[in-house]
C-alpha cells in the first residue's frame, strides 16, 4: 500500500451467495462490528437483487455498495441483463468487471473493456479483474497475458479516467482454492501491471490508480500481502460472506506503513 498515493481499498464478492434476507443479517452483524475511527475505503459487490437490501442498509456509512457484473449497453432488448445506470439508480457505487468467472462463461477483453467504458460514463467506479491460469504461469508468459488484459480491458480509457478505474490482480489459480499467492509473487504482477499503466498513462497516473490483489486472500495472510508496495487492497471472496472475517482484512489494511 502506499496511501500518500492512491486509496486502499478492500471490496468483497459475493458471487452467487446469499438472499436478499441473508444480506440485511449480515449488514447488520457488519454494521455493529465496524469501528469508529478512520478507515480504508471498503465495498461490498452483492447479487443483483440483494443490492437494495445492502444499499438501504449501508446507507449511513462508509461502505460502498457494488454490483459483480454489468451489460455495456444503454437499454434495449437484453433479457435478464442490468444496464450501468440502473446500478446508479441503485445506489451502486462500483461494479466488478471482467471477473475470471464471468470470462470463463465467455466474457471476452473485448466486452471487458466496453463494460469498463459504459461503468465509467456511468459514474461507477469499475474494479476491472485480470489474472493468468496456472499453465500460463508455468509456461512463463504471466507477463505478457496480464498486460495485454490490461491494454485491451482500458482501451479508449481516457486520461482523465484512468484514476477512477480500480484493477484487480486473480491468479486465477488461487481465486477459491485456498493457494494464495505469495506476496512477492502478487507484488511481482502487481508492480508489472503498474508499469503497464505508466507506459499507457503516465506516471502521475501509474502512481495513483489503485490496484487490489485477489485470490483467497483472508483474515490470516491478508497483512502480509497489504504490506506490499504495490498492493492497494483486496478482492476478497469467500472470506467477504463472514462479517468478522472481512472485518480482520479491513483492519489489516489500516495497518501502519512505512
Ligand atoms: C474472488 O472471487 O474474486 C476471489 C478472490 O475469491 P476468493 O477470495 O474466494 O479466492
């Protein structure tokens, strides 16, 4: 983290997990565990439908609520999907995008970068995911992949948008199972993703633009991981259902830094 720079920000993803009534549980569980003094930026990206039950829950606080996925069109014939400005009217503050869940139902950086384009018109704060398998890391192209997500995911992303958008790094090996990344391995991606935006950007911009590492991270290697230079936060999944357990990584991310 470096917060002279850019924000620290711990989101949490629901995925397909939990009901509307389930949500106002543990907005309320959360909502009584959250301490007073001053924190890092947090969100909560629920299921669709839970998101009015979140948002009318959190509407005093400093949490953000978040969707997990957005179609990049304005309106029109698009059974079962959800508009960007309908998220606003929502209450939604950021939306996830790109996650390697939703790639692998077919996604491609080509909708990626259009949902990233029709967040930010929007007003919503996109965290935009990219992350490599375990056989292109073995394969020793880690690099290559994640910056060309990354090129392709901000494609058309202006100068004046670019510190909105929020990046997220998933091996998508550790995303559920338990394998972490190391924090140097994490940092390694991370830094990499940085220089990707310096060199589309600039530096000012590289400096500021947040970038989250996710991948089962939780409330025990989630300080380790935070400490890290280029780290800015988590992605948080299975460890973001448990109040006490997300609770454990946000004060990890109010930890001193140097
Ligand atoms: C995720 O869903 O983005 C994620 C990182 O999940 P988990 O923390 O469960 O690995």
């Amino acid at each position: 983290m470096n917060r002279k720079y850019r924000k620290t920000i711990i989101a949490g993803n629901w995925k397909m997990n939990k009901t509307p009534s389930e949500t106002k549980e543990f907005m309320t569980a959360f909502k009584g565990m959250m301490p007073k003094g001053r924190w890092c930026d947090v969100a909560l990206c629920v299921p669709a439908v839970c998101i009015p039950a979140a948002v009318r829950a959190m509407r005093e606080t400093r949490v953000g609520i978040g969707a997990e996925n957005c179609n990049a069109n304005a309106s029109g014939a698009y059974t079962g999907e959800i508009a960007t400005n309908m998220l606003v009217d929502a209450g939604c503050k950021y939306v996830i995008i790109g996650h390697s869940e939703r790639r692998a139902m077919g996604e491609t950086d080509a909708d990626v970068n259009a949902k990233v384009l029709a967040a930010l018109e929007a007003g919503l704060i996109p965290i935009m995911c990219c992350g490599e398998t375990l056989e292109q890391r073995e394969s020793g192209i880690t690099s290559e992949w994640i910056a060309m997500q990354i090129k392709a995911g901000l494609q058309g992303v202006s100068e004046d948008k670019i510190r909105k958008v929020v990046i997220a790094y998933e091996p998508i090996w550790a995303i559920g199972t338990g394998k972490t990344a190391t924090p140097d391995q994490a940092e390694e991606v991370c830094e990499h993703i940085r220089t990707v935006v310096r060199k589309l950007y600039s530096s000012k911009n590289a400096r500021a633009i947040s970038i989250l590492y996710g991948g089962s991270m939780n409330e025990k290697n989630a300080f380790e991981l935070l400490a890290q230079p280029d780290i800015d936060g988590g992605l948080i999944g299975g460890a973001s259902l448990v109040p006490e357990k997300f609770l454990q990584i946000i004060n990890a991310a109010n930890q001193p830094t140097a």
